[in-house]
C-alpha cells in the first residue's frame, strides 16, 4: 500500500523519534516547530505540510533536509501523489 506525502512525513518522524531516542518535545524545542503542529503532522490532522517545516524539522533531528528524505518512505513508487 502506497503512503501519501503527509503519512509518509509522519511516519519518517516517528522512525528518526525512535531511533534518535528523543521525544516530541525535545524535537520541538530543537526544531523551533511548535509542539502542537508537530503532533497534528503526527496525527497526519495537517492537510499540507510545508517545505519550510520540513527543513525546520530535519534540522532538529541535526540532519539535512536530504537526510530526512532519504528514506524509501519517499521513494516515488512508494507513494500515492494525487
């Protein structure tokens, strides 16, 4: 089943959460994104997410944004793009 860009966004942040040991929370405070928009992103409740987001985002996960999206969660086939 293919994700799409909201769902795979969500689900690359729940896996970086997990493997970084680090919480919503935490990632909030690191990333300047509010804590709130990070757990509607989350709940996939967000019906875009913005580029700029994203790049605050990766950032607090300390990668890049092409850090991020190196995940077969965003690999074309794997995704649903309507």
């Amino acid at each position: 089943m293919k994700n799409n860009v909201n769902r795979a966004v969500a689900l690359r942040i729940v896996e970086l959460l997990k493997e970084k040991n680090i919480t919503q929370y935490r990632l909030a405070m690191n990333s300047g994104v509010t804590h709130s928009t990070l757990k509607n992103i989350i709940h996939e409740t967000v019906k875009d997410n913005l580029l700029s987001t994203i790049i605050l985002i990766a950032g607090g996960f300390d990668m890049t944004v092409s850090e991020f999206l190196d995940s077969s969660l965003f690999l074309e086939e794997n995704l649903n793009i309507d």
